[in-house]
C-alpha cells in the first residue's frame, strides 16, 4: 500500500469563489477523504468564517516575513508543495516540487493580446519593464529554474504547456498536462432542464427568446466588449428572434463596470443585456442560457468553458483557452479569432436555429462526460507521488 503523503496546497482565497479557488478546495477536500495529510497555505488575509474542509488544515499566514514564512514551511516537513507561481514572491526561496501555473507565464505576458488599442498595447509594455515588474517575472522565472531536483509542473492544456516551455528553461518530461474534470452530477443537461424555467422567470428573460450567456469577472480579457458589438450587430439585422445577453460577472474595478454600462447605452442594449454581478452556484446562469460565449485572449484553460459543455450548451470560444482544445469546431463547438467580429456574427447566427442548438449541445455534453472531475485528481496525484519519489526530503 501506498504511503499517505503530506501536501501543501498554497491558496489565494480558500472559499469556492472563482474557477482556480474553487478547484483548489475540491482537490484538498478529495485528497483529505483518501487519508493524505492536506496543509493549505494563505499568505492573504481570509475572513475568520472561512473553514476548511474536513481532515484539511488552514493556515493563515497573513504578515508572516518571507523568512519566517519558510521557516513554518520547513517545520510542516511536507512531501509536496503545490504552489501557484505566479506572483507568489512572498515563497522566494521555499524549493516547491510541484507547480500548477493558473493563469499565464512571465506575469501574465499573454494578456497583451487583450490590449486592442496602439495606446494601451503601448502602456502595458512599457509597464513589463518597470523595476517592480521585472522582480516579479525573475522570482517567477526561479520557481520554474532554480530548484534541484526539477520540480514537477502541472499544465491544465496543451496550450498552456507550450507557453510554459517557450517561457522558462524546463525539461519537457517535467511539463505534464493533465485537463481540467467537471463535476458531472452538479453539471449536466438533466439539471439544466430541470433549472431552466425558474432561472429565466427570475431574470425575465421569454422563453423563446436565444439567450447567450457571458460568464468572467474580467470583462476585458473574456471578451465582453467584442460581444456587445457583436449583439449590437445581430439585432440590427432584424429576424424573428429575441437574442438575450447575460452577463454573469462583476468586472474588474469601477472602470470596467462604467464601460460596460456605457457600450450597453451606446449600442442602445438596455432591453437585452441583463448585468446579473456573480451568479452563484454557476449552474444557475448556465440553466437559464441556450449558447455560451467565451471570447477569451488568454486562459490556461477555462473551467467555465468545460462547466458549460457539461450543462449541454453548445460553446462559441478561442484558441487561446485551453479548453478550446477539447472541442471539434462544427460539432461541439465554434473555435474564432477574438479579433475577427464577423467570424464571431457568423458563428452566434448559426446558431439561433433550435435544431442547430441541441445537436451542438448533446455533442458538447458528450465532450465533457470524457473529463470527469475523479479522473483529473488521481492524475493529479499521481504527479504529486512523482514529486516526493524524486525529492531529497521535505519541501525546505
């Protein structure tokens, strides 16, 4: 029998909040039911309410110093350290043998893309190369290069997998994708249905109107404003159908709330744009949703996407998810350039036909059944037994 290990899971937020939160607590909570030793880790202040699963320990380790943080790592004398690198300066130092970058490589370089204009291109690149930019991408960079042995890296795409290689002097035996799993009772077409009529009463949505679902508090990199032109430009077409947008997210700070606001009044959008703010649990917004758009210029992945797939929604996304990589275009899913609005019109036209919809959608749900949640844990831990075979004793 295989020893029990003792993992160390480092954590932003340990509530299940965001799609990274919340797999990060689903992970712990599964790893403790099989009789690991599971420490959470949070260098951020959590609400005194906030309470671990059971068998997982939470450690808040708000204004520790970075040495007085490694000195209570070691004393944990963990097999394992799953860290997020990125902007995770506070663990300088701290050997982590296993890294799951969640969102991008080098600080984010890929959110340039979302940038459209020359001016906010400009800006952002110029801001890489601030002082305190830079310390960030090195410390980063350490994680990936410095320790030895090699730390083993969790990458939940092939696509992620390549920025990472292209981004830090790793070997590729150490880079293992392993895909997001869904829950596939919490989400599912059954529930869906079953959800589906009470969700659009609250919302006041008609039932027979299309209604597409945007669901990301980042309304800039998900693609919210090539949305709402793209909405604007089907309406202006006329046709037989209502097409509704629900916007399932809160944005990221005042600005991108008033811009929002100010595109809706601008494409003159009051009437179909319902601003719902976060909408949980998710299956809600998905019962309430015939089509899923995700206009995304950069994920690793995109729980939000296989979520979607599982409820039985047919899915519009971009080859910068890594999720995107799951989907046959045409069959379960339309793959487009975020940047090419009529693609994205002929794609979001295509599929107000009903009959259109539904095979798209049981094709998607199809999709998801091969990526069930269990499947991506054990893999997971299995990369995390790797890790402590290789490791030359506790995580110091």
């Amino acid at each position: 029998m295989t020893a029990p290990l003792r993992v160390g899971i480092d954590t932003r937020r340990f509530r299940p909040q965001g799609g990274q939160d919340r797999y990060l607590w689903r992970l712990g909570a599964w790893l403790a039911e099989r009789k690991h030793g599971v420490e959470v880790l949070s260098v951020r202040r959590q609400p005194p309410e906030v309470e671990p699963p059971p068998g997982v320990r939470l450690h808040r380790l708000h204004g520790f110093s970075r040495s007085a943080l490694r000195r209570y790592v070691a004393g944990l004398e963990l097999d394992v350290l799953l860290l997020n690198p990125e902007r995770a300066r506070r663990y300088r130092g701290v050997l982590a043998n296993v890294l799951r970058p969640g969102y991008g490589t080098e600080h984010y370089r890929q959110n340039l893309r979302s940038f459209r204009t020359p001016w906010e291109r400009g800006t952002r690149t110029l801001l890489r190369m601030a002082p305190w930019v830079l310390a960030e991408r090195r410390w980063e960079r350490q994680f990936y290069e410095a320790p030895d042995p090699a730390p083993q890296i969790i990458a939940n795409s092939w696509y992620m997998r390549g920025e990472i290689l292209d981004s830090y002097a790793v070997g590729e035996d150490h880079v293992h994708v392993v895909h997001n799993g869904v829950d596939l009772v919490e989400f599912s077409p059954e529930q869906r249905s079953r959800l589906r009529t009470g969700q659009r009463e609250e919302w006041k949505i008609p039932d027979d109107a299309v209604c597409v679902l945007f669901m990301g508090h980042n309304f800039r990199l998900k693609g919210l404003w090539q949305i709402l032109n793209v909405l604007a430009r089907l309406r202006a077409e006329g046709g037989a159908r209502d097409v509704r947008l629900l916007v399932a997210g809160k944005g990221v700070g005042r600005g991108q709330s008033r811009k929002a606001l100010r595109l809706i009044r601008r494409y003159r959008l009051e009437d179909a744009v319902h601003l719902l703010g976060p909408v949980r649990p998710p299956m809600r917004a998905f019962a309430a949703a015939d089509v899923f758009l995700h206009l995304s210029w950069h994920d690793s992945f995109g729980f939000v996407i296989l979520e979607a797939l599982a409820a039985g929604l047919p899915v519009i996304t971009t080859r910068f998810a890594g999720a995107s990589e799951l989907l046959e275009h045409g069959v379960s899913g339309m793959l487009v350039d975020p940047g090419a609005p009529e693609e994205i019109l002929s794609c979001v036209r295509g599929l107000m036909e009903d009959p259109v919809r539904d095979r798209m959608g049981t094709a998607a749900a199809e999709v998801a059944a091969k990526h069930p949640e269990e499947e991506n844990l054990r893999t997971v831990l299995d990369v995390l037994r790797a890790a402590r075979t290789r490791a030359r004793g506790p995580v110091r």
